[in-house]
C-alpha cells in the first residue's frame, strides 16, 4: 500500500513538473490526455490486485467463528444442567441443546431432555418426574417452558 501511495506522489509531482514542459496548442493537450491515462491506470491498479476470494474467506471465517459460539454455549448449558441433575440426585438423563444466533445475541430455542434410562433418589420417587426435572431446567437456564421437551 505504500508502495501505490508513493507511487501517486511520484505521478503528481511529475504532472506539474511536466506541465511547465508541455508546448502550448494542440500538443499540449494531446500529452495531457496520454499522461491522464497512465495517471488513471496508476490509480486503479490497486483495485485490480484486490483478491475477492480473501473477502470472502474472512466472511466465511466470522460464520465459522460465530457457530464456534454458539457450541461452546450449548455446551456450557448442557454441562450446567446435568450438575443440576446430579446435585439433585436424579441420575441418567441425557440434555440436547437447541440453540440459534441471531444479530450476534445467543437465544436457546429448545431443550431436549431424554430421561429413557432416569435413576432418582428415594425423596423424588413419589414425585412427577417430568414436572421436577422441568423445574430444575427453568431455574438453572433462561428458556421457556413450552421450549423443554421431555421424551423417553
């Protein structure tokens, strides 16, 4: 880049220098005209060199960083609400995270909860499984409890 920038110098400084050279009439017009061209083709040469493949590798990059996120916070959330589950004493359920980016804000659309091989504790036999582990997600995430859904 500085390389073209020094190079523009270059052509303007020989612009006026050459301006007092010039003869007057029709000449002079003529050589203004040829010197416009390779002043023009000095400016636009960086432009050619633009590589816009690059462009679109950096925008593919900021997706793929964008979607690394977005795993990375799934995953904390699933780990958070099996300690939950653990702390509890409620043994053997599996957490899928659903998750969306949107204008870079993070939002989890749905939650998955398999309880097909659940073990709990003697306190929370008698109790609604499906309310209690319900219960735990709501207070350990931020979702919506039409959005926990629990299969077997």
């Amino acid at each position: 880049m500085s390389a073209w920038l020094l190079s523009v110098i270059g052509v303007v400084f020989l612009a006026v220098l050459l301006d007092f050279v010039y003869p007057n009439g029709k000449t002079n017009a003529f050589c203004k005209s040829i010197f416009g061209i390779f002043a023009m083709i000095m400016l636009i040469y960086p432009l050619v060199k633009i590589d816009i493949s690059s462009l679109s590798q950096t925008s593919m990059s900021f997706i793929s960083l964008e979607e690394e996120i977005r795993k990375s916070k799934d995953e904390y959330y699933r780990l958070k609400l099996e300690n939950t589950f653990s702390n509890e004493n409620i043994i053997g359920v599996s957490v899928e995270i659903d998750s969306k980016m949107k204008d870079n804000d993070y939002y989890i659309s749905n939650v998955f909860v398999d309880i097909s091989s659940i073990v709990l504790s003697q306190d929370l036999e008698h109790k609604n499984k499906y309310e209690v582990i319900e219960e735990l997600i709501l207070k350990t995430i931020n979702v919506d409890k039409e959005n926990i859904i629990i299969y077997e």
